[in-house]
C-alpha cells in the first residue's frame, strides 16, 4: 500500500518551509482559487481562440488516461509488459521508468512477466484506471529479503507549479529505513519520514540543489547515506525513486543507493 505525504512547498521565499494541506503541485498563486464561473476559451490548431463555456464535459485528451511501468524491483529480472494481453513493454530492465502510455478509462489485466521466460508471472490482475495519470511501480524483492515483490499503481499530480518546480519523491529502496532528505546542510527539510512504498512531494524554487539523504529522526538530523545534485526547472514536475540497497554487499542484487530521477510533466 502506498501513503501520499502532504504536499510541503519550500525554497520560494526566504527558506521557511510551511506546510500546505494538499496533495501534489499547486500551479498559480499560493492560497487563490480558479473563478469558473467565467467564460473560457482556448486556441485552435490555427491559433485562433475559441469559446469553450458552453462545453459539457472536458476535450478527448483530458478524457484520457496515462499510464507508465516503472521497474523498481532490484532482483527482479527484466521484464514483459502486457495489457489485455497485447504486449505494451518488452524486455524493461531495472530503473527503467517507460513513457506514458495513452489508453481510455476502464478496467484493463495488466501482466508483467520475465523477458526471458514468460511463464513467470509475478503480476496478473485487473486495474481499475481512471481518467488520469499513473505510475505502475513495480517494488520490494522477488527473494523478500527485506520488503516483499509487490505492485503499486501510484497517482501522478502532472498539475503545474507555476514559477517553480514539483519533485515528488518515491521510496523505493528495500533495506533503507524511512527517511529525510535535506539541503543545505540540513538546513531545509524537504521531506520527512518517508517509508518504503510511500511517496512525499515538495514545491521548490528553479536551481540546483543537492539532495541529503539520512534516516529519518524527529531532529531531521541523521547521518546522511547519499547525496544527489538535481537541477528541477520551473514549471517542471518530477518524480525522484530513490532506489538499490544501501548495503548491496549483503542484499540480493549488486544494486547501490541511487537516485533517479525523471520529467513527469514540463512546464510551458
């Protein structure tokens, strides 16, 4: 099971960071709401603008829905990717995350089985897919030395940030205890107590940060196990899968701690 954090918008102003009770990117002023009231338009193939007021339900492409496969599983093999049984995704390695794949609203059998021997199945069964985006995430460990092979379908809030950037972060690394991640020197906390499987997003301003990576305590002050430069643009959205092992010596794959990091959205 998956647990969204709350959304923390930080690094925008003068480094406080302040907690806003909402899930994913917030595009637009802070605090304002969208009057929908009024008439709306939008342009054409042609540039020109037309009246979309009296329309009654959204255009096709918002009727739609996105999906991708993320391989998030470190001793899992490479793998097959069918849906409905049409093959989508062939021979995916690991920390491959796929492009969105376009598909309308329903209920679809999704299958994910070894590249090299397609009678193993590790995932067989129906999801229910909406008009949104989705990440079919597979996580843990075939051998579930630490956390058991599971599959998450995690919702993505595509949504702009505006002026600045969204990073959603996602805890995929099976012998990594919940954790923190900090800049500056633990100045600003980013984000806070994340466990395996669960995800936290944060608003950021434009720029180049380095990550700081530690276990999570009520002091946001452990001792840091990885750093990661990242440069998120503005109106850009991410989403870091913080992946591998922090002891790969000991676990069942020679995967190190990593981060990696992919463009959910770009802004305009």
């Amino acid at each position: 099971m998956v647990r969204n954090h709350t959304r923390r918008r930080v690094l925008s102003g003068a480094g406080a960071a302040s907690v806003v009770a909402i899930a994913g990117c917030l595009g637009g002023d802070e605090g304002s709401e969208s009057d929908t009231s009024g008439d709306e338009s939008t342009a054409d193939d042609g540039g020109n603008m037309t009246d979309d007021s009296g329309d009654e339900g959204e255009d096709d492409e918002s009727m739609e829905a996105s999906v991708r496969v993320a391989h998030l599983s470190p001793d899992a093999p490479n793998v097959d990717v069918s849906v409905d049984g049409e093959m989508v995704l062939e021979d995916v390695p690991y920390r491959t995350v796929s492009e969105y794949l376009m598909l309308e609203p329903g209920t679809y059998e999704v299958m994910i089985a070894a590249a090299d021997d397609p009678d193993t199945v590790v995932f067989d069964e129906e999801l229910e897919i909406g008009a949104s985006a989705y990440t079919v995430a597979a996580l843990g460990e075939l051998a579930a030395e630490n956390q058991p092979f599971e599959v998450a379908v995690l919702e993505d809030d595509r949504s702009s940030p505006g002026e600045d950037a969204c990073v959603r972060l996602v805890h995929a690394s099976p012998d990594a205890p919940a954790v923190d991640v900090t800049v500056g020197d633990g100045e600003t906390v980013l984000f806070e107590d994340v466990g395996f499987g669960e995800t936290a997003t944060a608003e950021v301003a434009p720029g180049e940060y380095t990550l700081e990576v530690r276990p999570a305590t009520s002091n946001n002050d452990g001792e840091v196990v990885g750093t990661f430069d990242i440069d998120p643009a503005a109106g850009n959205v991410y989403s870091a899968f913080a992946v591998g092992y922090l002891e790969p010596a000991d676990a069942p794959a020679d995967e190190a701690f990593d981060l990696e990091v992919v463009v959910d959205a770009e802004g305009d």
